[in-house]
C-alpha cells in the first residue's frame, strides 16, 4: 500500500484511533505532501460534503441504502467530507464529527510540464489509493452513525445541532457547498415540538420560524446547499403519516427555516430522495 510505504503519520494515527482528534484534522494522508508537490489549489479541494446522520430516527434498510448510495457518490477527486452525527443534547447526547477528510484532485495538465517525472509518478500511484482509502473511512464513520441511532431518545436537537455546526461550513473556503442531513425534521426540543400526545402534528410553518427566530437558532450556510433524507420517516410498525397537507408544512418549514440561514434546500425527502445528491 503506497500510502503506508510512504510512512505518513497521519495512517498510523488513523489505524490506532485518536477520537479527540477526529473532525479537527484531515484524517486522510496528503499524496501531495508525501511527493513532495506543491498543489496547484491551497486547499486540495473545491468541494464540501458535510453528512450529518439523526441518531433519534430508526432507520430502515432502504434509507439507510440511500444515504450510503448518495455518500458515495459524492466522494469525488477534490472533495473534503465530513461526517457527523447528533441526537438529543438534554439527553446526554450531542453533536460529534467522526471524520473528516480531503480526497486530492489529480495535478492540472498546466502543472505536470513543471513536476519531476519520477515525483509525478508516485503522486498518481497514490492517489490512486487514497480515494478508496477515503471512502472506507466515510463509510465506517457512517455506518457507525447509523448503528448507533435509536428511537427510544425522546428528544430531537435538530434546530439548535443546525444552528452549532452552520459556522464551520459557511467558513469553510470550498467555494461548492452541500449539507446532506439524514433526519426525520422532526424538532422535538425545549424550543419547539412538532409532536402532539406522541403523534406528529400539522405545524404552521410560519409560527414555527418565528419561534426558531425568537429562540437564536436561525444560522448562517454561506450559501451551500441542502439535502433532506428521512422526512417525516414514521416508527416502525407506524404507517406512513397521512395528509398532504402536513407533510407540505413540514417541507415548508424546513425551506423556510435554510432560506433564512444564508442555504437552500434542494430537495425534502419524504422519506426518499427523488434524486440523487449532486451539487
């Protein structure tokens, strides 16, 4: 393995697990780094792919096929993803990046002229490793999230778990931004419910904002752009929630609630995606 050969620490640090570290750092080994080359981008990327996985929602297989089908297909050649997970702050439960991680673009026609041939070399050979070194490292991280979530948790931080993450991703320099949020949009906190006696309600979606407003929960995206999978996903053993009217409050809310943080949403699952993620 070509990343391992090239001794990077940061493959060592992964393989002997550092929690407190997790998210803060780019937990995939730079191929640039290792070739000794300069990137022609600073960054290494020029997209953002935050997936944010509601451990409050039991979910299903076929949901839980989705969001690994979408995670995949957006873990391209010079993407930074992160993956993340949140339940219930009141219950002892709280936002918490697993992994993040930058996948190179490979160097521009422009650059490969100026770059040692035998530096060349080794960067391709290990780029070639690093995007399945990635995935599986995303993969892992989500399907951790997902094993992990439970419907006995009460409560749902969604508004307030939103509002603490939307910083890093509106100053993160990524000029394409998307926010892939596995949730049923459900808010069921101290700020707002939209539960009553234990089944879902018709909320209207303009008291809702205002009383998100009231509370500071409003943040701000930077512009990026939001896909919703699981919406109004039911318990098992519950049939779908009927009524198109409530489920369209539900949407209208939540299109509200990201047009009023600086991000639009592109797509409200119910519970499926339509679509495939693509930004």
């Amino acid at each position: 393995m070509i990343l391992r050969a090239l001794g990077l620490a940061a493959v060592a640090v992964f393989i002997a697990g550092s929690p407190a570290l997790a998210g803060a750092l780019n937990d995939v080994p730079s191929c640039y780094a290792a070739a000794k080359i300069q990137p022609a981008d600073q960054r290494g990327y020029s997209r953002l792919f935050y997936v944010l996985i509601d451990q409050t929602v039991t979910w299903n297989r076929d949901i839980e096929s989705g969001i690994m089908d979408n995670l995949n297909l957006n873990l391209t050649p010079g993407t930074k993803f992160v993956i993340a997970d949140f339940s219930a702050f009141s219950q002892g439960h709280y936002l918490q990046v697993l992994h993040t991680g930058i996948i190179e673009a490979p160097m521009p026609p422009s650059q490969i002229g100026n770059t040692p041939i035998d530096a060349a070399k080794l960067l391709n050979a290990c780029l070639a490793e690093q995007r399945p070194y990635a995935v599986k490292m995303a993969d892992d991280s989500a399907i951790a999230a997902l094993s992990g979530s439970s419907g006995s948790l009460e409560n749902s931080d969604i508004l307030s778990t939103l509002h603490q993450l939307s910083a890093a991703i509106a100053a993160d320099p990524a000029p394409d931004k998307a926010l892939f949020l596995a949730s049923d949009g459900l808010e069921n906190s101290a700020v707002a419910s939209f539960y009553h006696h234990g089944a879902i309600r018709n909320i209207d979606p303009a008291h809702e904002l205002a009383r998100a407003e009231a509370a500071g929960l409003m943040a701000n995206f930077g512009g990026a752009k939001i896909f919703v999978i699981g919406g109004a996903l039911p318990p098992p053993g519950q049939t779908p929630y009927e009524g198109p009217e409530l489920l369209k409050h539900l949407a209208d809310f939540w299109t509200g609630y990201f047009q009023q943080s600086a991000a639009t949403l592109v797509e409200f699952g119910e519970p499926v995606l339509l679509q495939p993620v693509k930004f």
